[in-house]
C-alpha cells in the first residue's frame, strides 16, 4: 500500500491518500493496511471496531467523543459527499477548541485520521452517503459525550442550507465552554 499524507491545518488530523490502481475494468485500493499506515504516519495503533453509517442529505452527525476510552477514528466514504470536521478537545493542547475539516466522496479514496482527544461529526452533502469507519477502543455510551454542531464560540460553517437533521441526543450537545474535556 502507497499512501500520500496530507496534514490537515490541525496537524495531528490526517488526511491519507492511498494510491489507486486503474485499467479498463475500474479501480482497487487498499483502504487500510495496518504496516503501511505506521509506516506512513509514524501511528502504530490497533484498530477493535468497524462502524457503518448511511445517512441521507443535511443528516448531521455529531460532534461525537469518548471522555474515557477514547476512539481514534480512521473514517472513509464509501457511497455520497460528506463535510468531515475535527474538533480538538485537549485542553493542555495548543490547538484546544480549534478544528479542521474536509469534504470526503466516494469519488475520491481519501481517508481521514482523527485521533483521540477530538470531537467528531458529518453532514451528509449528497443525496445520500455511506461512512466508514474504524475505532482504536469500543463503544461506550456511559462516556460518550456531544458537542452541539452549532456552537457559536467554534463556529463551524457547516455547508448546508436551513437546519440539519439532527438526532435528539445531538440537539442535546453542550457548547464547548460547558462539555467535559480531555486534560
């Protein structure tokens, strides 16, 4: 697997390119491939679960974490357009409250790597979009906390018209000012 890294303006936020292979047929990639990734971002890590979404357009999800067992997330597209933020919540961290975000398709191959310590959260630009993604530790919804997507200090643009779909937990999301943090 050859893959291209591209920080993100959050340095620890990758975006990871894999090298695709094309002929008269269609394409193949290696989506992951646990040697090359360490190779190529210097991050040894053991991925533990798979998660699959389908969502349809302006479904926001988001923005996600863990206070204890934290997820590293390696996320990917596989059906749709979606616009993928990052928000670091590590407080001893110089970037703390900053985020990052990038659009991900199908169409392109690209990966994101979102490592632990950081909120996580989507929303749906196509139709419909098909997220992929893997996690460092379990889900565990005693720990799981949300950041509320609209929060005015973080400012997020999120491209969309109108309100997003959101989920009730969602819309219960603190601001940052009030959520529980890493140290």
């Amino acid at each position: 697997m050859t893959v291209k890294i591209v920080p993100a303006n959050l340095a620890e936020v990758l975006i990871i390119e894999p090298q695709v292979f094309g002929d008269e047929r269609g394409s193949f990639y290696e989506s992951y491939n646990e040697r090359a990734f360490a190779a190529a971002t210097g991050i040894d890590v053991r991925f533990v679960q798979d998660n699959h979404s389908r969502s349809a357009r302006n479904v926001l999800r988001g923005l996600h974490y863990q206070i204890r067992q934290p997820q590293g997330k390696l996320v990917r597209v596989t059906a749709g357009e979606i616009y993928d933020v990052a928000v670091d919540l590590r407080r001893g961290s110089r970037t703390f409250g900053k985020w990052t975000a990038t659009v991900m398709s199908s169409g392109s191959p690209r990966l994101c790597w979102i490592p632990p310590g950081f909120a996580h959260g989507f929303v749906v630009l196509s139709e419909q979009a098909e997220v992929q993604y893997k996690t460092t530790d379990y889900w565990a919804p005693q720990h799981e906390r949300c950041i509320i997507w609209n929060d005015r200090d973080l400012g997020i643009p999120w491209p969309i018209k109108g309100d997003p779909i959101v989920s009730e937990r969602d819309r219960a999301g603190l601001p940052l000012a009030r959520a529980e943090v890493f140290p």
